[in-house]
C-alpha cells in the first residue's frame, strides 16, 4: 500500500481523521446543548403563561377586567422578572405594537416576529410558531403568544369603557388593542446569557 510507504503521511491521515472525528464530536455537543436550552426556554415558557394566565382570570372573575388591568400591569413583569431571577435567563415579552412601553423589539425580535407574521400569512398554526437560535448575545429563544379569547377583553377590537379608562392611565400610548382571534399578540422572548 502506498501509505505504508509514507509514514509521515499515514501520520498526518491520522492526525486529520482525528481532528475530524473531534469536530463532528464538538458539534454534535453543540447539538444536544441547543436542544437542552430549547427544553428549559419552552419551560420557561410555560411556567410564565401557567403563572400569569391564572392570576388574570381570577382577577377578572374576582373585580372585572378593568381591576384586572391593574393585576396584570403589575405581576406580569413581576413574573417575568422572578422567573428571570431563579433561572439565570431574561425573560420578557415584547410585542411590534406593544402596551408597556417597556416591550418594544429589539432587532433580533423584531425579525422572529416579522418571521411569525409571515408564517401565519402562509397558513402555519400560530401556537406552534417559535425559533431558537444561537447569537453573540447568548442563546435566544421566542414563541408566538396568540389572541385567545380570554384576551380580547383587553386587546380586542370592542373594549369596554372602564377597561379603556383603566388602560388610558397605565398606557396612554397603548399600541395592543384592535387584534382578533388566532392573531399575534406578541412574543415571549428569553437569553440565556453566555
Ligand atoms: C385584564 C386585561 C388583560 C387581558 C385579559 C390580557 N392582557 Fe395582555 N396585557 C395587559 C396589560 C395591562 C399589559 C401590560 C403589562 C405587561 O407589561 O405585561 C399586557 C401586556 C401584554 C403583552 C406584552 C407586550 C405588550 O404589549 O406590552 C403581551 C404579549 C400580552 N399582553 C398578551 C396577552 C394575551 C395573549 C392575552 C390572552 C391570553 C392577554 N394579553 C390578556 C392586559 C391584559
């Protein structure tokens, strides 16, 4: 065989085959990295909607949904926050036409959302919409937060007038109303920091 012949080259294949075999290794680490940070932002996630979600529906069974604007406008981000604190990662929600002028999209989210909107144009099922994406910032991670009924009490297109008050004097430049059912809301939107 050739190679017998040449040492130094069989060393060299060697050496090449192992660097190689290193890197599929390395990227198949990466693989399985990426997918453990998909598991614990859906998570994440979850635990926020499975927070709030409650918590607004007993305030609005309790005190209507004008009190309720009050509850969401405060444990909303004290979720957010809370949940950022035990886990490591920042989590928010941010929306193209937001209600806590807090939200607004930054380049990268601005882009998932431009990316949902499309998706749904072609017909894709909105609840199932998210990205996960490695960036300079830290792994990334956002999911599509669909008008569900429960919802247009607050962000629909008919608000009641006490709920307009209530909304007027938290948020006077308030973007969120006018939106149907199965529409985007917005995204929950999460780093996990490097
Ligand atoms: C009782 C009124 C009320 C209801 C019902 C309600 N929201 Fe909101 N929503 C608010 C208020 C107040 C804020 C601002 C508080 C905050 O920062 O989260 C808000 C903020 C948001 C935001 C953050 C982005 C932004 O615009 O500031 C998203 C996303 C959102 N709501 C989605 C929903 C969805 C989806 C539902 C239904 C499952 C829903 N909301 C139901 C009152 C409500």
């Amino acid at each position: 065989m050739k190679l017998a012949k040449h040492p130094r080259r069989r060393r060299v294949l060697a050496l090449s085959l192992a660097v190689s075999g290193l890197a599929v290794g390395l990227t198949a680490m990466a693989a399985s990295e990426i997918d453990a940070d998909q598991q614990t932002a859906l998570a994440l996630v979850q635990k926020f909607a499975g927070q709030l979600k409650p918590r607004l529906k007993a305030a609005i069974s309790a005190d209507g949904p004008a009190h309720a604007v009050a509850v969401c406008a405060t444990e909303a981000p004290q979720i957010a926050e809370s949940l950022s604190a035990e886990s490591g990662w920042v989590i928010r929600r941010v929306s193209s036409r937001n209600r806590n002028p807090a939200a607004v999209p930054d380049e990268w989210e601005t882009a998932m959302l431009k990316q949902f909107e499309d998706k749904l144009a072609a017909g894709a099922d909105p609840s199932s919409l998210s990205q996960g994406e490695v960036t300079p910032d830290g792994y990334r991670f956002a999911k599509a937060q669909v008008v569900e009924p429960l919802c247009l009490m607050c962000h629909g297109q008919t608000i009641a007038a006490d709920v307009s008050a209530a909304l007027a004097s938290y948020y006077p430049n308030d973007m969120a109303t006018g939106y149907e059912l199965g529409q985007i809301r917005g995204i929950f939107s999460l780093i996990k920091p490097r």
